[in-house]
C-alpha cells in the first residue's frame, strides 16, 4: 500500500471529510447535497422523471444531467424554504385584534417580511446562483447531445461511404470475373 493510499483511508481524513459538512448552514448551496429522510423519495422521483426526460447516453451526459438534477432539487427546497419562513412569519405576526380578516393578513405579511428581510435576500441571492448554474448545466448537456449527435452523423456518413466503396468494390471484382470467363 503506498504512503498516498494510507493517507486516503486514514482516521484523520476520514475526520477532515465529516468536518468539512461543520460549515453547512443552510444545505441549499455548496458542494454536497445532504438529503432529510423524507426527502429521499422526492429526490429519487425527481431524478428518476429527468434522467427520463433528458435520456442521457454518455458518462459526461450521466455527469451533467445529475448535475441538474441536483440542482433543480435545491431550487425546490429553497422554494420551500422560503415559503415557510413566509408562511410562519405571517403566523408568527397575527395578533387576536377585531380585524377584518384581509387586512389582518396584509398587516401579518408585512411584519414577516420586515422582520425576515435579511433571510429572504439570502434566500434571493441563492435562488439566483442555482438559477444561473441551472442554465449552464443545461446548455452543457444541449452541447454534449449536440457534438454526441454531430459524431453519430459523421460515423453514419462514413459507414455509408465505406459500403459504397465495398459495393464499388465488388461491382468491379464481378465484372473482372465475368470478362476473364
């Protein structure tokens, strides 16, 4: 076993890769994905509609379309996310005054977005990065398919030329054999 392959197994890399989840604050951005228990089988429906969906052929295309996937994953959450927060600020902000019911809510949602402004600016900027990644995930997996389409074409062009040489080739060879008889 070389130095490299004990450094790889040993306790304190193994330490470093669970300390490296400690700065996890929100779970909507960043490099892993940590999924709840009962996001498990939203996720795996998810996954499985689009690998449906973008049916992809190549290891680069497996690559990018889980790529996608996971982030189309977090932009839901986040879609949650801030609809919760939303949601039990309103509650949070109702007060048992004799209001009509209309303007008891339009009071409730302002004090929650005065009171949760900084959380949904967050929640804004992030929804804006996994957007952005979205598009150039998206547009990476359309060149792929493109240049996978392109090289399917190209090997179709050079398949048919090769039988018309062979189809040339053996007109020739017949009419050698039929003027030697």
């Amino acid at each position: 076993m070389t130095h490299n392959e004990k450094r790889a197994i040993s306790p304190a890399n193994a330490g470093k890769q669970r300390s490296s989840l400690n700065a996890c604050k929100h779970n909507v951005t960043g490099f892993h994905i940590v999924l709840q228990p009962d996001e498990m089988e939203v996720y795996n429906h998810l996954s499985e509609s689009l690998i449906e969906d973008l049916d992809p052929r190549t290891e680069l295309e497996h690559q990018t379309v889980q790529k996608i996937i996971d982030t189309h994953f977090r932009l839901n959450r986040l879609a949650g996310l801030e609809n919760n927060l939303f949601q039990f600020g309103v509650v949070d902000q109702t007060t048992p005054a004799p209001h009509d019911d209309r303007v008891e809510v339009m009071i409730a949602q302002t004090r929650a977005w005065i009171e949760h402004g900084g959380s949904f600016d967050i929640l804004g900027r992030c929804e804006a990065r996994l957007t952005r990644q979205l598009l150039r995930y998206t547009f990476e997996f359309e060149r792929l398919r493109q240049q996978h389409h392109h090289s399917d074409e190209i090997q179709e062009y050079f398949d048919a030329h090769e039988n018309e040489k062979a189809n040339h080739a053996l007109a020739v060879m017949t009419n050698d054999v039929a003027a030697n008889q």
